[in-house]
C-alpha cells in the first residue's frame, strides 16, 4: 500500500513541475531569441517624439526638369533635407504642374500653394517693386546683377511680396532675354516694324515697342507654332529655352541684345511660413541662398552652351561685342524709365543700382 501511494505522490510532483514550466515558458517567451534593437529605450523614445513629423512642403515652377530652374531646386531640396536631418522635404512640380507662374503667385497668398519659383516679370503684375529688376539694360553684366540680388536692395525688394501674401527667399536666375527672328536683325533698324512675342507684360510690350518692334503677348505654348505660320516675325526670351523648345529651327537669327535680366525667386506662402519655427525658417532660407549661388552658375553655363548648340545647327548668332549699335537700343528705352522709374522704386534706387557696377 505504502508502495502506490508512493507512486502516486512522485506522479504528481511531475505533473506540478511540468506545470510550471509552462507557466515560465508563458511569462518569458523565446527571451533568447529576442533582437535588443527591436526594444525602445526610454531615451530614444524621447528622441522620435522630440523629432515630430516630417514636414514636406510643394514647390512648383513652369519649365522642364532639364532646366537650370530645376536644378536648382533639386540642390535646394537636398539642402533643405540635409541641414534638417530629414525632418523636413521639398517636393518638385515642374512643366506648370501647380498651374501658371500666375496662378501659383496667387495660390501662394491664399495658401493653396506651398511654393512656387516664379519670374519677376510676372510678380511684377501684383507687385510694383518687381519692376525694378525688369527695367532694360539695368544691369552693366551677370555679376553686377548678383552684387544687387545679395545685397540689402535685393533683400528690400524680396521683403515686398510679403504685401502679398508670400514670403520670397532668394533670387534664383533665369538670365538675359535677347531676340530670335525669322529674318537678320544685325541693328535697331532692322527690327523696326517686326511683330515679336513677349511675355504678358506691360514694361517688356513697352519695351519692344520703344525699339520699333509691333510686340504680341503670347502664352510659351502657342510660339513655335505661330512662327511657323508667320503669324509673328521673332520672339524674345532667354537663350537656354530658346534652344530647349527648339525656337531656333524656326526663327535662326540670334541677337544677343541682353535687353532684359530675367530674374525669378523662391516664394513660399506666408500663413505658411508664419507657421514654421525660427529654426525651420534659417534652414528654408539658408538653403535656398546656397541653391542659389550654385544655380546661377548653372544659368550662365546653360547659356553659352545653348549660344554654341543653335550655332552648330545652322543658326547665325550675333553676340553682344558684335552689335555695333548696341549704344542706340540703350538710348531707345529713355521713355521706359520716363514711365516706371517712380513706380519701380525711384530714380535715387534707379541710380544706387546703377553705381553699384562702378
């Protein structure tokens, strides 16, 4: 008797063991197996909270991704990412994607646009201080136009867009605008009478006209076409994009007047950039300044090299030291300052800029 009841104390004491262990199996689940990298510390908690989201702000502009305008964003973009580690991205919009240069000025001041790089021709529609980096043959050369955009002038002129309703951070660069025709222009003479396309604007149409050209305003779109069918005898804009669309299979004659500095800037909503914190806002402005810089070199480079690509395809390319009467179309745009010299800042800014190529 002693014997099973012996038998039946030792077969539950293993039953009770065995019980055991499953219960500490159950509280400590393969604790071996487990990766130390997958647990959160306290500390790095902390740190993801401390981070937040991430904030990732559009920006659109109205050329191709092979321009210099988006590559200079595309540099803008990986500094914003990189002095933010991470914390904050630009996406690119390119070919008009957000709409018309216009339409995002003014998704910009009512906030349905983030970002927008956009020429100072047409901010100068809502703002009368854009005028003044439009004024013809303002600028003495390229490096006279940075001195301007980099010093307290250019910075005065950024702060105006503010009345409405963007915040600008820097000059980017879209270059000088010279004159593509169907027939040679080699003097002012020559362009006397010729239907030429520009930009939707009152001081470029005023300008053409004080050459004697008949100006057409004219969407980008619609040019190409309009040449081939002789609806218009030329068209001016920069010489990059000029080579880009091809402009000089159709118009092969190219003065380069420089008649224009053809500025754009980055402008960001200002509810917007009201929103951001002050740390947010030196990276935004500190990375587009550097964006800038190499942008611009970027804009110059394109330039010569689109210069060089429409010679080599059979077009005849005047360059600035080959104008003989470049003096005259200087002197022909006297009235153009008659008529936006107040508008535009003043004759004691007109002159300050004008020093500053000394």
């Amino acid at each position: 008797m002693k014997k099973i009841i012996c038998v039946i104390l030792a077969a539950l004491m293993m039953v009770s063991l065995a019980g055991c262990g499953s219960k500490q199996k159950e509280e400590h689940p393969a604790k071996e197996n487990r990766d130390p990298k997958s647990e959160t510390t306290p500390e790095t908690e902390e740190e993801a909270a401390a981070e937040g989201p991430v904030k990732t702000f559009k920006i659109g502009h109205s050329v191709t991704e092979a321009s210099h305008w988006h590559l200079g964003l595309v540099r803008f973009a990986e500094l914003v990412e990189e002095k933010s580690k991470g914390q904050m991205k630009i996406e690119i919009y390119p070919n008009l994607t957000l709409g018309s240069e216009r339409e995002m000025i003014e998704g910009m001041g009512l906030g349905s646009v983030d970002m927008g790089l956009v020429s100072t021709s047409i901010a100068s529609g809502f703002t009368d201080s854009m005028l003044l980096m439009d004024l013809p043959f303002l600028f003495e050369n390229l490096e006279h136009a940075h001195k301007v955009f980099d010093s307290q002038i250019g910075e005065q002129i950024l702060s105006t867009t503010e009345e409405i309703g963007i915040h600008a951070l820097t000059f980017f660069e879209n270059g000088y605008r010279n004159i593509t025709s169907t027939a040679p222009i080699q003097s002012i003479e020559d362009i006397r009478g010729l239907k030429i396309r520009t930009v939707e604007s009152a001081l470029y149409l005023d300008t053409l006209e004080a050459f004697g050209a008949n100006p057409v305003p004219m969407t980008w779109g619609d040019v190409y076409t309009a040449l081939q069918q002789g609806t218009i005898d030329g068209q001016e804009g920069c010489n990059d994009n000029t080579y880009k669309a091809k402009m000089h299979e159709v118009t092969p004659y190219v003065i380069c007047t420089n008649q224009i500095y053809s500025g754009i800037f980055i402008g960001m909503g200002l509810e917007l950039w009201n929103r951001l914190s002050q740390e947010e806002q030196q990276i935004l402005t500190e990375a587009a300044q550097e964006a800038a810089v190499y942008q611009r070199e970027l804009a110059g480079q394109f330039e010569m090299e689109a210069r060089e690509a429409m010679a080599a395809d059979g077009a005849t390319v005047l360059y600035e030291d080959d104008i003989a009467d470049l003096e005259k179309w200087k002197e022909a745009v006297a009235p153009v300052y008659e008529e936006y010299a107040e508008r535009a800042g003043g004759w004691d800014l007109i002159h300050q800029i004008q020093d500053m190529a000394k």
